[in-house]
C-alpha cells in the first residue's frame, strides 16, 4: 500500500480565502478526485475517508472548506437559491486553477454530491467521471420534514458547540445557510433536472436506504436523466452518511468504478 503524505493550502480569492488539503500517495496514478462537502461539513468533518480514498485508489484526493465553511474565510453574505450549481463557477474554478488541477473525478456527499455533479455538467472536457453519495437531486416533503427536526435539535447550546468545534464563530452562519435556505420559498423549485442530461461522463450514484434526507427517488432520477454511462448502488440499512456508515464497501464500490 502507497504511504500517503498530505499537503495543506490557503487558497486566495477575489471572494476571501480557501482552505485545501491534499492526500497524496506516493506513487500517484490517474487523476485526482475532488471532494466537496455536505451543508453542514468541512474537510475535517471528512475525517479519515480521503486519506483511506488515497490508499484505496492510488490517486490524488484534493478537499477543500467551501467560503464560510471550516477553516476557510467569513462569506460575505447569504447564500442564493441556486448555490449547488454556483459552486461549479466559484470555489471550485479557483481550487482547480491554483492547483493545476485540469483533469478529475469529482466526488461529493449531500448537497456536495449536487454541486459535483453540476460541476460535470459545466466542466465537460475536464471532469472524468463523478460520484454522489446521498446525493439530493429536487426538494421533497421528505428532506424538509428532515431539516425542521434537525433546526429543533440544534436549538440547544451544545450542538452549536459541537459545529463551533470545526467552523468557529461561523458555527451559526453555517447552520442558518443550510436549514434557512431549504426552508425557503425561494427553494422551494430547486432542482438537477436541467443540469443531469448535460453529464456525459461515467456517472456513480451511491445512496442509502434509510437516507433520513432523501428517498431512493433521488439516485432514480439522476440516474435517469445523465446521458453517460451510470452505476446506481442502493446501501441496506444505510442512513444519509454512507462513507462512515460502510467504509470498506463505499471505499470498494469507488475503486472498482473507477477502475472500470
């Protein structure tokens, strides 16, 4: 197995400051897969997942704190209801120009599992290939049920306190920008539906089936209306965190994809 050495990067750009971190084998092979974050995640929120991505799959695997997020700078304001797929023109685009980074599998968990695939919707020449986990694909009854029983459980201090541990004083920023902009009319439409037949890459969509923010509709859709080449897998007594519920067979599922 590949000895893996990470790398960290403050990133600037002409909307604050970004922080990236790398993990790189030491016999790098392909390329690198691009991590992007859940609404309320952060690259340390990622834990072990990408270094044992890297041993896995012998590639690159680059993380990085959205703006507002982690140890990346303040947002300058709220988000829009069309944040998913602007990430595919902001944050992203400037990763990827720092870091020479001109070909790559992108790979996200929840809302980043949207924003990489409207990163292969824009980004054709360049994305390879791109992986969902829990990925939600339109707004349902489901998702919000969700998100208000999770605005009631982080009433109490303590869960603040627990999401001030890996965003700071941006714990509160971070939180209303997730179950405010859900909840929100103008939300209320959102979907993938005119980003998914533009994905022309290999396209694999891993879901639970127990996933308390989304059904198994959502990998259905997007499975139906990317134009390339899908794998759809359907976790047993999975919830909406795959990657830590079943490691091995998420990690598994990832390497035979991409050496498929």
């Amino acid at each position: 197995m590949a000895a893996i050495h990470t790398q960290k990067h403050w990133l600037k750009t002409p909307r604050g400051e970004l922080f990236v971190q790398s993990w790189v084998p030491s016999t790098e092979k392909d390329v690198p897969l691009i991590l992007l974050h859940d609404s309320l995640g952060c690259v340390a929120l990622w834990r072990d997942f990408p270094e044992r991505l890297a041993e896995t799959t012998g590639r690159r695997v680059v993380a990085y704190d959205r703006l507002g997020f982690g140890r990346s700078g303040k947002h300058p304001s709220i988000l829009s209801a069309n944040f998913i797929c602007e990430e595919a023109n902001e944050d992203f685009v400037s990763v990827c120009r720092q870091l020479g980074l001109r070909q790559y599998v992108t790979l996200g968990h929840s809302v980043g599992g949207g924003m990489a695939i409207c990163c292969a919707s824009v980004h054709l020449d360049a994305c390879k290939g791109v992986i969902s986990v829990a990925a939600q694909a339109f707004v349902d009854a489901g998702i919000l049920d969700g998100i208000r029983a999770a605005k009631q459980n982080f009433s109490s201090f303590a869960q603040i306190d627990r999401l001030k541990k890996y965003h700071g004083e941006k714990a509160a920023w971070v939180l209303n920008s997730w179950i405010e902009t859900w909840l929100s009319e103008a939300f209320y439409q959102w979907s993938l539906d005119s980003q998914l037949p533009l994905v022309r890459c290999p396209a694999l969509i891993l879901h639970g089936d127990h996933d308390e923010y989304g059904s198994e509709e959502h990998p259905k859709r997007i499975a139906k209306h990317v134009s390339g080449p899908v794998i759809v897998q359907v976790l047993r007594n999975c919830g909406h965190v795959p990657h830590r519920e079943y490691p091995k067979e998420v990690l598994m599922a990832i390497d035979g994809f991409l050496a498929s």
